[in-house]
C-alpha cells in the first residue's frame, strides 16, 4: 500500500467538518426559534398590560349554585359573605342556563374604579371569595377549607405551603 488510506469509522477525519456544520445550523436553528417564541411571548404580554388591560370594574363575578333562584336570596336577604360587602356591590340573581340551578353574580357598584379608591383592587379579590363562601354555604350549610395536611406544622420551610393555601381563595375560575 502506498500509505494513505481511509479513516476507519471510529476515527475522527473530514466527516467531521460536514458533521459540525450541521450541529452548528441545528444549533441556530433552535436559537432562532427560542428567539422567536420568546418575541411572541414578550408581545403578548405587552398587549396584555397595556392601555385597559387588568381587570375591569365593571365586570360580573359569577358561580352557578344547585338551587332555584328564590332559594339563593333576594336584596336584604344574600348570603352573609355577600352581605358583608354592604351596598358598594350590585348583586343579580338569574336561573342558571339549561334549568341548572341558579347563577349569582355580584360586580363592584359604578364608579368604583381599581386604583382610585384605597380598597378598590381588594374589592374584586373580596368579591370572588365571597361568591365562593356564598356557593358553599347555599349549597352545603357551610363554608368548607381545604385540606390541611396533618403532618404539616408551622415551620419555615412549610411557611410557602401556608401562604398558598391562604391566597387559594381568591384568584383562578369562580
């Protein structure tokens, strides 16, 4: 043999400058389309907290509860959690879609923006869990807590636990 041969496959030889130039598109591949989602993301999110974004004031808080409409109650008659938010409510009481039960909505009285009032933002909050209590004690006779696991007592590291369970009951779907 004069010498030259081919590289055997376990070698490294001109393969490899074909084999990193792929790598290298894959690479920008992968980075042009991270770039890309996180853009849509960014854009988003900015249209979401732009002008008129967050919550609006004006908008009914509802929960569908399992009894006819003139169970639930009448004005001068809510259930004690509605009750306690007094007259800066406005409260509608309507049967519930396909004779489901009864859906109760509350929202904040006009003119009460978020912002412009101290307690305004904490309004919304007050009205989503009391429509919550409202359901459950319509429904159920009382207002029910979420489990609470036995083994957990109050230390540091179940601090994170505690305030999960303590603002549970104030965001996410009526």
């Amino acid at each position: 043999m004069d010498g030259s041969r081919a590289p055997a496959p376990t070698e490294r030889g001109a393969g490899e400058a074909r084999g990193s130039v792929v790598t290298n598109r894959g690479r920008l591949a992968v980075a042009a389309a991270t770039v890309a989602i996180g853009g849509t993301a960014a854009i988003g999110a900015a249209a979401r907290s732009g002008p008129g974004a967050g919550p609006r004031p004006d908008r009914w808080h509802a929960v569908t509860v399992n009894l006819a409409p003139q169970d639930v109650g009448s004005p001068g008659r809510w259930p004690q959690p509605i009750a306690d938010l007094g007259d800066r409510v406005e409260v509608r009481v309507v049967p519930a879609p396909g004779d489901r039960g009864t859906e109760l909505a509350v929202r904040a009285r006009a003119g009460l923006r978020p912002g412009e009032a101290p307690d305004a933002d904490d309004l919304q909050d007050r009205i989503r869990v009391a429509l919550r209590h409202s359901r459950m004690l319509l429904e159920t006779g009382e207002v029910l807590q979420p489990d609470r696991p036995s083994t957990t007592r109050p230390t540091v590291t179940s601090l994170p636990l505690r305030a999960a369970l303590r603002r549970s009951q104030g965001g996410g779907r009526l």
